[in-house]
C-alpha cells in the first residue's frame, strides 16, 4: 500500500500532473455531532477522512478537502457542541463543489460520508442531500459520481453485541479506538448500557422537533441526556482495526472496478 496523496497538500502545478494520469476525486463529508459523552463532535468526519486517505493509499486516487458539516437529527442540537446545515445547504455545496472539480478536468467523484441519518428513522437527509448532489452534477457535467457509505458493509461477524452500527456505541467506538485511542473516554459510560428507556424515546422527537425551531438555553446536562445508544463499552481497538480493513478492502475493489468501467 502506498502513501494517501491529499489535493489540499498539493501545488496546483501538481495537481496538473495527476489529471494528466488519473481524474478521480474522493470527497471526504462529515458532521460536527455529538457522539455520547465518549467520542468526539468529529466522529463521523474523522471516519471519512481517514476512510477516503486509506482508499487513496490503496488506489492513489486524490483526496479532496473535506466538506465538515452535515445534516444532523433535530435532537442532537440541543447538545453542547453540535452545528449543521440542511439538506438543501448541503446539497447546494457539494453540487457546486463537483461541478467546480469536473470544470477543472476531474471526471469521476467518489463522496465518502460515514453519517447516514438525519431527520428521524424515517428520513435519511444527510445521505439524500448527497445522492441527489451527485445525480444532479451528472447530468449537468460530463462526469460520474457515487456515494460510498461503508457501513453498507456488514460487520455483524465482528462485533460481540449489536448486528447494525448504532449511535456511538459499539462499531463507532471500536473505529475510534482504532483510529484515534487518545479521544475516545470509555470511563464515562462504563457503569452504563447506554439503552434510553422505552418511554424517553417515545417523547423526545416531538420535543426536539419544537426546540429545535425555538432555541432554548436549557440545554441537557450530561447527567440527564445520555446521548448514545447500545453497548459502547464493548468497543476495542482490535474490532475498530478488523472493521476499518474490510471496509478498505473491499471498497478500493469496487473503486478499481468502477474506474476500469470508465477506461
């Protein structure tokens, strides 16, 4: 595997040379987020970037600057810390920015998020604002895009107490500890299982939902909101660092297949 060669570290002269090689782009997209009293505001982005820099090692495609911010849950605005856009902002941003790439020569987009839903369980804006950025600058510019969202890609064989990745808990945990150890603070859910009662989930998106549109100073303490879900304590960096390799293996494959498409 070779070195992650990001745009942003680049002289433009250098950029030159690689469209006259390759016209590939990965676009890292994150949020600023809360993520339990455990993980930091960037998980999700931390995530990306580190997914799409190991993608570029393996493929040597460009890494473009990341995109941080996303579309949150209206709940996770009233925690300390958490800043978005909406689905139209982000759509908007990442319509402009692919469009100003394919002006510059660079045919084929690769948006990585590590960040799925936004609005509720029943509407994914954060993926949709993307999806919809990227179908729209394919008919707009001669280009090709796609949407790589990793957890796509089953790791149910790896983790020991969920099967699909919830907020903060075990799979995200487990990433951090790999990716970045020193930020993750697992001695403050270890007493714990960072399940909400049946009944607080019942009543707080039609709570939120209102607070969300009238800001309020009351905002939960960290006793009282615990702001995550499952097991994070089952985390390890051993998980983090089986998942993280499946997810590059098998999505630099697709990518090397996708860009043979092209050639």
């Amino acid at each position: 595997m070779g070195e992650p060669i990001r745009l942003a570290d680049m002289a433009w002269v250098d950029v030159y040379e690689y469209l006259q090689k390759r016209r590939a782009l990965l676009i890292p997209i994150g949020t600023c987020e809360q993520h339990g009293p455990h993980l930091p505001l960037a998980t999700d982005l931390i995530v990306a970037e580190r997914l799409a820099e190991a993608l570029s090692a393996r493929t040597q495609v460009l890494v473009a600057p990341p995109i941080n911010y996303g579309v949150n849950l209206a709940a996770d605005y009233l925690v300390a810390g958490t800043a978005g856009v909406d689905l139209d902002c982000l759509r908007t941003m990442l319509r402009q920015v692919v469009r100003e790439w394919a002006a510059q020569g660079f045919d084929t987009f690769f948006a990585v998020t590590a960040h799925a839903c936004s609005l509720g369980a029943e509407s994914f804006a954060h993926e949709t604002a993307i999806r919809e950025a990227l179908s729209s600058c394919m008919l707009e510019v001669k280009c090709r895009a796609y949407l790589l969202f990793p957890y796509w890609i089953s790791c149910a064989d790896l983790l020991t107490h969920e099967t699909n990745a919830e907020h903060a808990s075990e799979m995200e945990t487990s990433l951090l500890l790999h990716l970045w150890p020193s930020s993750v603070h697992l001695e403050r859910v270890a007493d714990g299982s960072g399940a909400a009662p049946e009944e607080e989930e019942e009543e707080l998106p039609a709570a939120y939902a209102v607070m969300h549109h009238m800001p309020s100073l009351d905002l939960p303490t960290p006793e009282a909101y615990e702001s995550y879900e499952g097991t994070p304590q089952a985390g390890t960096a051993e998980k983090g660092r089986l998942i993280f390799a499946r997810w590059v293996d098998q999505l630099s494959v697709l990518m090397g297949e996708l860009m043979a498409e092209i050639r």
